[in-house]
C-alpha cells in the first residue's frame, strides 16, 4: 500500500471508533466500527441484520444500497485521514461492483486511498463477509473543498 502523509483529521479520529465528528451520523444510525485507521486507509465493520435486508429464496439480502453506504463510508474515512481541519470533500463519483449477494451478519468494508492531488482523492475499497468472501468492490473520486465552505463539516468542540 502508497504511504501517505496523515492530515490534522487523523488525530481527531484516533480518539474514538466512532466518526471524527460529534452528533448525529450514519456511523450511529447503523452502528459502525472502526477496526483499522491509519493514513490513507481505514476498515469498518458492521452488523448487518434482517431489518436492512429483503427476503429471498436464498434466505435474506442486505439492500444493495446500503453495501454501497458501508463501501463508501469506508473510502470517506480514508479520505478523511488526509485531510487538514481547514479540508472537506464530497464524493463526485461513485462505481459499485456487487459480486456475491450480502446476507445478515458481520460485514467488513475496507477502503484505501490509491491516490491524491492537489484537488481530488482516489479511493478503492472491497466488502467482505465474516468468513472472507469478497462480496463487493467500488472506487470512487473525492473533490477537495474549503472546509468552512458549503462542504465542510463542524469539528469537535466546533459546533
């Protein structure tokens, strides 16, 4: 994996597992995890239940849409490694590839940061079952913006 230098945001994050920001977010609405940070790259795991799944003959699915939530999360955080307190971003693109249907249970989305310039960040990121299976894939593009701009975000304490 690139090495990348940590941003301001990558302090505020090592304080918790939770998101780098206080009130309301999906992180608590779903009940994320985090089990890996570091710069450029960040793992999540989630426990998915049947209330976030449609049945199936096969038995139950987890909604497509939130696979790509938890896959996106993951890159974001990543992303947000990166970034100084005076950084936002917003994602402009975002590609999901489902290979295997996602059941109930514990999934674990891994994202990296694959590249970064002066405006943008490049993020990849896979979705995998609590046995290993590789369930999904996607990249995505961050845009870089001023974080006191429409994009940004209140910090700790900032509010």
């Amino acid at each position: 994996m690139t090495e990348f230098e940590a941003g301001e945001n990558f302090q505020l994050g090592q304080l918790e597992s939770g998101p780098p920001v206080d009130g309301p977010h999906v992180w608590r609405t779903l009940g994320y995890e985090r089990v890996v940070w570091e710069p450029g790259h960040q793992v999540i795991e989630w426990k998915a239940t049947e209330d976030y799944a449609f049945p199936a003959f096969a038995g139950y699915i987890v909604h497509g849409g939130l696979v790509s939530t938890l896959l996106d999360t993951a890159m974001g955080g990543a992303a947000w490694t990166l970034l100084d307190r005076d950084e936002a971003f917003l994602t402009s693109n975002l590609n999901v590839e489902f290979m295997r249907s996602a059941h109930p249970g514990l999934l674990r989305g891994s994202g990296k940061v694959v590249n970064r310039t002066k405006r943008a960040i490049f993020c990849s990121s896979e979705l995998f079952d609590e046995d290993g299976k590789l369930l999904a894939a996607a990249r995505c593009t961050q845009i870089i913006l001023p974080g006191k701009g429409p994009a940004g975000r209140p910090h700790r304490n900032e509010r």
